[in-house]
RNA sequence: GCGCCCGUGGCGGAACUGGCAGACGCGCCGGAUUUAGGAUCCGGUCCGAAAGGGUGCAGGUUCAAGUCCUGUCGGGCGCACCA
C-alpha cells in the first residue's frame, strides 16, 4: 500500500498542532480572511457525518486563502446550552458541567481526526462564565436601550417540556425540541423587542452576499406588509374597534367584523353581549386546542355572533354584524378584522356557513361560486367606483381614511418579538431583580456573571417554574438600586442567546475587560464568509443579526451586518436516500470511514459526491473511487524525476490549477476534484512527471486531502508546511491549446470536427471548415443560405 | 394559499455569458495478472444493427436550446386561516 494513512494522519495532525500551523496571526498589515463555521452542540453521541459537510466547506477555502497569503481566522467553539445535556443530567444526576466538559473533549478529538485546520487556541463554550458573561452583557445593554419587556400574554408553551418557547421554536405548532404539540398559555415573558429591527433586518439583506433562497425566506419571515388601520365604531356605544387591513380599497364590500376569541373589548362590554355564554364556551373550546389544530388551513370555519353589539361600516354607513372567530389570531394585526366575504377566500367561507351577505366591490369573477381575490374594476364602491388600478383604489382611500380621521396607512409584520425566558437550568440566568419598591432592576455590570447557582435537581417545577426557583440562597437578594429585600428572576435564557454573538468572541475569546478589543473587531469583522444550515435561516442567522445590528447601533461594533456572504451545505442522506437517521439504520459513521480508508479518502469523497449546496445520498462505492485516487496520487512519488520541465504536461497543468482555483472559489468542489483526477489520468498518459510538477499537484490537492499533500510534499524535500506554501498560478496564455477542435454543424446537425488554431479568425475558420473532406461532401450540391461563424467554438452552415 | 428550488445514462453527478450533452467517479462488459477470491492494470460502456434519436411532457423563440419563453406533469424545501 502506497498510502499509509495510518501513520501519516496522525503524524501530521500532530506537527500542525505542536507548529500551530492554523492559529490566526497577529500581523495586521497581511489582508484578513474571516470563516465561519456554525459551531456544533456538543451531544453526547458525538460528530457526525453532517458536521464534517457542514465544516468541510469551509476548511477547503480556509486552507487555500492562508496559501493565497491572508491571515485566516477560522475557527470553532461550542454551543453547549441545550436541553438533551439537561435531560442527561435529570435522568443520570451527571451534573451539566461535566457532561459539557467531557462532550466538548470528546469532539474536540474527533474533530482533530478528521485533519481540520481549526484554530483550536481560540475555542470558545457559551456555557463558560468567562463566555456568558458577556451575553448577560448584552442582555443588560437591550435592557438599558428599551429592547428588552416583560408582558403577560399568552404564548407558545410546551407541556412535555415545560417551556415557553419562541415564535421560531414552536413552528408549525409543534415544539422545536421534543416535536409535542404546543399549547396557548398565559405566562409572565420576557421578551427581545425584534420587531423594532425588522426594518433593518429587511434593509440589511440589501449589503449582503447571501443566496436568493436565503434571502427569500428571511424577507418571508420577517413578513412586511403594507396596508391601513381602520376605526370601526361600535353601536350605541362610545369605542372604536381598530383593524388592519392590506385592502383598504374593498372597504364598501366589508358585511361583517371578526374578532380573535381572547380580543379583549370582550371583556370591556361583556354586559351588552346577551350571549356572553356562547362566547365563553367558544373560548373555552378554542383553549383546548393546540396550536396545530388551530392553524389548520382546511378546517371548517367556527364561530358565535354576538348579540347586542354591532359595528358601523365607516364608508357606507351600515350596521353590520361581529363574530369571534379563531380564524383571527390575536397575536397579528390587531386581533379583529373587516371581513370582505367576496374578495377574501376565509371571509367567503364564513359568510357562506353564518348567512351574511357578500357584495361583490370588484369585477372579474363570480361571487356566487367564490371569493375573488383578482384585480379589476371597482364597482357598489362610491368615490371609487370606476377604478381600474389596485394600487390607485388603495392610495385613493387612504387618502379618505386619513382625512376623515378614520384611519391611516400602516405596516405589519408576521415576524413576534422574541420570547426569550426559558424555565430550566441550563442557561444564562438573565441578570434582573425584582424589587417590591424599584420594580425590575438590572444587575450591576461589575456584578457579572451571574453565575448558575449549584443545584441538585434539575427539573423544571410542576406549574413550569425554574429549578432556580427552588434555591432560596439564589433568590433572595438585595436590590441594587435601594437596598432592600429582592428576588431575582430565576428563568434562564433560551439557547440561541449564546450563539448570537459568538463570532465577536472568537476574536478575542480571553479578554476579561471587554467582549472583544475594539482594534481587533475592526481588523477581524465582518465575517468574510459564513456556512451552515438551511434550518437556520429563520432562527440564528435572524436572531444573531439583530443582537449584532443593536450592538452597531450602540457603538460596540464597527459595521452594520455581520455576515459579509452566507453559503449553506446540503444534506448527507443515507445510502437508502433517506435522511439518516437512528432508527433507520442508515447512519454512517465518520470516525468508521476515517478508520477503514483515512481522513483524507473522507474529506475527498464528501466533497465529490455531488453539489457541496445541495443534498445526496452516501454510497459506498463511490468512496473507493476516492481512495483509489489518493492511492495512485501517493504512487506519482515514484515517477516524479528532475525539476525541469516538459512541455507535455505543461499546459495541462496550467488548466488544472485555473480550475481549480476558481471551482474552490465558487464552492464547486467536486469539479475542482475532478479535474485534478483528470490530470492525473493525464499523467498516467504520459507515464512521468517532475518532482516540482508534483509540488504543484499535491499544493492543488492538499486542501482537499491535507495528510497525503504533506506526506509527499516532504517526501519531494518541499520546505515546511505545503499547507502553508504558496497556491500556484497559471499563466493564462497557457490555458489554452494553441490548436484546438471546434464542431462543424450543417443545418444545426452535427457534421464532423475541424482542428483549428487558437487565434483563428473568421474567415480562417470558415475556410478550415469548409475543406475539410466530410463537410465539403455533406455541401455537395446544396446552396448555402447562411454561414455562422463562432470562432473557438462552433461553425454552422445553413444549406439547402 | 404565498415564496423558493429541482426533473440529464444503470447510479452520484458534469456542461462558462445559448454553441460537440453525458466531464469525473461508481457500476457493468471484455482482457491481463492471480491456485482462488480480493486488489491492481489495459480496453469498452447514452439508446439504436444502421439511418437516426436522445436532457419529465407539449409548444415557442433562435442558424443553434439541458440552458431562454409559455403551458403542463412530477418531486423537494420554507412559511402559512398573516387579514
């Protein structure tokens, strides 16, 4: 065997790490490259075949940019907040501490297995005081700039978990972690004011490399939408119900109002509804259901009109009647709305099952069969009866809502402010005291961290209170502002807290007197390129911009995004093309293939077997090839002879490197690989090579497979690190083949292939093609209508 | 319902701004070597005997379409009674 992975990997593994070959510089006149990689959760099952895809991507462009001459930052840390180390530590006793600690050693050495070229001396743990300090930092500055409340209201909670969680951990109705169905409850949160930064969140996709479909779904979340606030008096008495609507230009055609079930003005007039029972059953009824159930699209519409209390259409004048219904939420708009029965399918469908009429205020369908949600011309609409435009009607009756003081222009938002108090042990306890006389009060920034009290039982209470809330010597305080007894807030933060800022850390990760040095954030930020999930998306990338754009706005950070281009692996499937999971059976392992073939046969091979950005299934197969590859690379050793050169392999070689020079760029991985097996294919034509042709080759390959690239290059006697050796150029000129064989089509068919110099014009072309044998036969006789010429590519003659 | 993406050999996948479809790898077929198996090496491999035909299907634009346009079928992802 050629390739004796077994030795090698671990020998160089282990120079790199006693050189500290890939620990980011201090020099800071040398440009900077900042990669990042979303750090893993430290699970007790350890890495799997994902992190390596998810790390891999970057590693390759990583370790070509330091031999493009940068100072690479490009490290990994851990986000070990998270509940399957807490459950560990309910059912086992295991305290998380040493769960994490024990975890993060665990990795960390598979990670070194698999030749990653981390800087493994800035490794960070958002579970560390030294870290989570700094978040409680944070905290306490969105506390101090207003971003941060405390609300009753209800909100998604989790019965088998006994949390509450966020918007974006319970989509779908379902909970982010356990996958239980969540339920409405009405709980004291905190909450991060997020929707104070949609704007910004929105404007901030503008400055930014991210792929469309990225962008696409945080614009989707995030869910701007423009339209108007209209009162609607009640009858008879003295209150507005104010609604939002995103088509005020249908205003005449409203027939009735709908209310959430919990709205409430309810309450407010309980005495004038006589049917204030029915109301109470309906609310009792929509309580029971979980969220899922709720939100189905497809399920009949229920409801109760109330009796007693009507509402005014304020463009026509009519009375018209209110329902509650649970297909109004509380928690977007304003929790009521107009219903336009002809042109809204839901409003269609209720006024169809409880008997209202539906007026029909634009033309273009057939409001006895359906809604129509189309344009068209505006008709029963008054002042704008005529109209034609959607966007002319809308402007046109803002114009009158807001003169006639009934109602203004508005934007909403789908995205909710951020739940952000979690009732378990291990967290970030958030730094606020409560205090009968001063009310809620910060903790004292010298006073942080606040650390995590030692605890012996780590489950949530009954009712969903913390476990911290069991330890009085952690409860009881006194108040930082006047002295006297306090309680402290004993929830915790939830687990994206930490990871929304954890690349500032890296750049600093030991300073003790800031969260990171100015000077450095300047040199270091923003992060040049960010690879993760697509799962993502709508939680951390969101969530991590906007602690770093409040961070900007306070003046802790030197630019307003920070995440310069944002790239996403896919999926590794199993071999069955499935997701691989447990209980299929169709898992594979990393640290077996690093076994069985080595590290770098695993690197080559994942990132070969398809698009990096796309999902694709394993197979097993296709890792021999990768390893039948490393090992006829590892033979070359053996023909590679002086250091001349021959002009035979030249040009290949000057191909290959432009090649993969910009498919690495690009993150077109498995060309890059491809084109360096077709080189050697190449070689094993030509049966010798030169040793400096060699260095080349294994300087283009070591990013991919960084063991064997060493290997050689000291075999070749190449100074140092090839890993730390310059990338190689190309000559351009030398790209391409001074002759070269272009197509020749008659009529579009395909007739034959002409050898043509490189600088060929037109007419040299032509005139090539046009002699040669084939192509002068297939003319034979035909009359030439049309003659193409595209030179270096392509001759087709039109002929009759 | 809204938004996004994808349909190419037996398989994973290539194909730059429209310009020789199927690079590279797997698998398969034949041969060499081997006691045998495995490994390795050499040759072949879109379909068709050929003329020809081929990128889910039907049209269109163009000298030229996997690529652009229209429609349609199939698959995937995200959000979702969002007013």
């Amino acid at each position: 065997m050629n390739h004796d992975f077994k030795t090698i990997e671990p020998k160089w593994q282990q120079k790199w790490e006693e050189a500290g070959a890939f620990h980011a510089g201090d020099d800071r006149s040398k440009p900077k490259f900042y990669a990042l990689v979303e750090f893993p959760y430290p699970s007790g099952a350890g890495m799997h075949i994902g992190h390596v895809k998810a790390y891999a991507g970057l590693e390759v462009i990583s370790r070509k940019r330091r031999m493009d001459g940068y100072n690479v930052l490009f490290p990994l840390g851990f986000d070990a907040i998270g509940l399957p180390t807490e459950n560990y530590a309910i059912k086992t006793h295991v305290h998380p501490r040493v769960a994490t600690d024990r975890n993060i050693e665990k990795f960390t050495m598979q990670m070194k297995k698999i030749g990653f070229s981390f800087d493994w001396s800035r490794t960070i743990d958002t579970t560390d005081e030294g870290y989570y300090k700094w978040t409680q930092w944070i905290f306490l500055k969105m506390f101090e700039h207003g971003l941060v409340f405390r609300d009753k209201t209800l909100v998604n909670y989790c019965p088998s978990c006994k949390v509450v969680l966020s918007n974006e951990d319970s989509q779908g109705g379902k909970c982010d972690v356990c996958k239980s169905d969540v339920v409405q409850k009405s709980k004291d949160v905190w909450y991060l004011r997020i929707t104070e930064y949609a704007d910004k969140l929105l404007e901030g996709l503008d400055h930014v490399d991210y792929p469309a479909n990225i962008k696409a779904q945080q614009v989707n979340w995030i869910g701007k939408s423009r339209g108007a606030f209209v009162d609607f008096s009640l009858s008879g008495i003295d209150e507005k119900l104010t609604i939002y609507t995103t088509r005020p230009d249908t205003l005449f055609g409203v027939t009735f109002m709908v209310m959430a079930p919990e709205h409430p003005v309810l309450d407010k007039y309980k005495d004038r509804i006589s049917n204030f029972d029915e109301v109470e059953k309906y609310r009792a009824e929509c309580a029971k259901k979980t969220e899922f159930e709720r939100t189905q699209v497809n399920k009949d519409k229920t409801g109760v009109r109330l009796s007693g209390l009507t509402a005014r259409n304020p463009v026509t004048g009519g009375d018209i009647p209110i329902f509650i219904s649970d297909y109004v939420m509380m928690g977007y708009g304003t929790g009521a709305i107009m219903a336009v029965p002809a042109h809204d399918e839901r409003d269609y469908e209720f006024a169809r099952k409880f008997g209202v009429d539906i007026i029909e205020v634009v033309k273009g369908g057939d409001i006895s069969e359906a809604a129509y949600t189309g344009d068209g011309e505006m008709v029963n609409s008054g002042f704008l009866n005529g109209l034609c435009n959607k966007a002319d009607s809308i402007a046109r009756m803002i114009d009158h809502l807001e003169k006639e003081g009934i109602g203004k222009a508005g934007v909403q938002y789908k995205m909710k402010d951020w739940a952000f108090n979690r009732q378990r042990y291990w967290g970030e306890p958030i730094p606020i005291v409560h205090c009968p006389v001063c009310g809620m009060v910060p903790v004292p920034y010298e006073e942080l961290p606040l650390r995590l009290p030692e605890v012996t039982k780590f489950e949530p209470g009954e009712g969903g209170e913390s476990p911290l809330a069991a330890i009085d010597s952690f409860v009881n305080c006194k108040c930082p502002k006047c002295g006297g007894d306090a309680k402290r807030e004993t929830d915790t933060m939830p687990q994206w807290a930490g990871s929304s800022w954890y690349f500032l850390r890296y750049i600093d990760p030991r300073n003790d007197k800031v969260f990171a040095d100015p000077d450095l954030l300047k040199y270091w930020m923003p992060v040049d390129w960010y690879n993760g999930g697509m799962e993502h998306v709508t939680r951390h990338l969101i969530y991590s911009r906007f602690w770093y754009r409040f961070l900007y706005d306070i003046g802790e950070v030197p630019y307003p995004e920070p995440y310069l281009k944002r790239s996403a692996q896919g999926l590794i499937l199993g071999p069955d093309g499935e997701k691989m999971s447990k209980s299929r059976g169709n898992v594979i392992d990393p640290l077996d293939i690093v076994a069985a073939y080595g590290a770098d046969v695993l690197r080559t091979y994942i990132l070969f077997l398809g698009d990096y950005g796309a999902s694709a299934p394993w197979a097993d197969n296709g890792v021999k090839g990768c390893r039948r590859f490393l090992e006829r690379v590892a033979a070359l050793t053996d023909i590679a002879k002086g250091t001349g050169s021959t002009k035979e392999l030249e040009r290949d070689f000057h191909k290959t490197v432009k090649k993969v020079t910009s498919d690495i760029e690009d993150m077109k991985f498995n060309t890059a690989i491809a084109a360096l097996m077709t080189l050697l294919n190449r070689i094993g034509e030509v049966g010798s090579l030169t040793a400096d042709e060699l260095k080349t080759f294994v300087k283009l390959l070591s990013p991919f497979a960084p063991h064997i690239s060493e290997e050689i290059w000291e075999k070749l006697g190449g100074k140092g690190f090839v890993s730390l050796s310059g990338w190689p150029s190309y000559d351009e000129a030398l790209t391409v083949d001074s002759e070269i064989e272009i197509a020749v089509q008659i009529s579009g068919k395909l007739r034959g292939t002409v050898l043509v110099p490189a600088d060929a014009d037109r007419d040299a072309t032509l005139a090539i093609a046009k002699s040669d044998p084939k192509i002068a036969a297939a003319l034979e006789g035909k009359t030439v209508v049309k003659e193409i010429v595209v030179p270096g590519k392509i001759v087709n003659i039109v002929a009759k």
